[in-house]
C-alpha cells in the first residue's frame, strides 16, 4: 500500500466521520425542537382553547424554525469542510516534504 493510498484512505474516513457529526446534529436538534415544543405547549396549565392555539401556532412557526436549524447546521457543515480541507492541504503539504 502506497502513500497516496493511505492519504486517500485517511481522507475518506475523515469526511465519513464529519457527515455522520453533521447529520447526527441536524437529527438531534429537530427532535429537540420537536420535543421542547410539544413538551412546552402540553406543560403549560391552560384551557383547552388556549393549549390547541398554542398548538396551532406551533405548527404554524416550525417550517421556520426547522429553516433556522437547517440553515445553522448548513453553516456548521461548511466550516467542516473547510477546515478538513485545510487539514488534507496541510498532510499533503507535510507528506510531499517528506520525499
């Protein structure tokens, strides 16, 4: 096994390792947005009227909020990326050296 076949080896276990990370962030924080909300509007001592609004307008604002954690999650994904991308140019700098 050659150099290169380990740098290659090693760069895809990297980004497996980083999206299992994203995806398991993005899957964590829509189950907590869907928990706290639900946990938020049936905890609350109020009539009957007033829980089913409040449930209304949950349903109502979650497209956003699940737009707002999709968008963060996005974000987090891309300095990831950058980051490993700035790791492999740096081994690769280091390895070619090396030669």
């Amino acid at each position: 096994m050659s150099i290169r076949d380990l740098i290659e080896k090693g760069k895809k276990s990297i980004c497996k390792r980083q999206a299992k990370k994203i995806n398991g962030t993005v899957i964590g924080a829509a189950v907590g947005l869907t928990v706290g909300a639900v946990a938020g509007v049936l905890l609350t001592p109020k009539s009957g009227r007033e829980t089913r609004t409040d449930i209304a307008n949950a349903v109502k604002e979650f497209p956003r909020k699940a737009k707002d954690v999709l968008a963060s999650a996005k974000e987090k994904a891309e300095e990831a990326q950058e980051k490993l991308q700035e790791t492999k140019t740096k081994v690769t700098e280091e390895l070619t050296v090396k030669k």
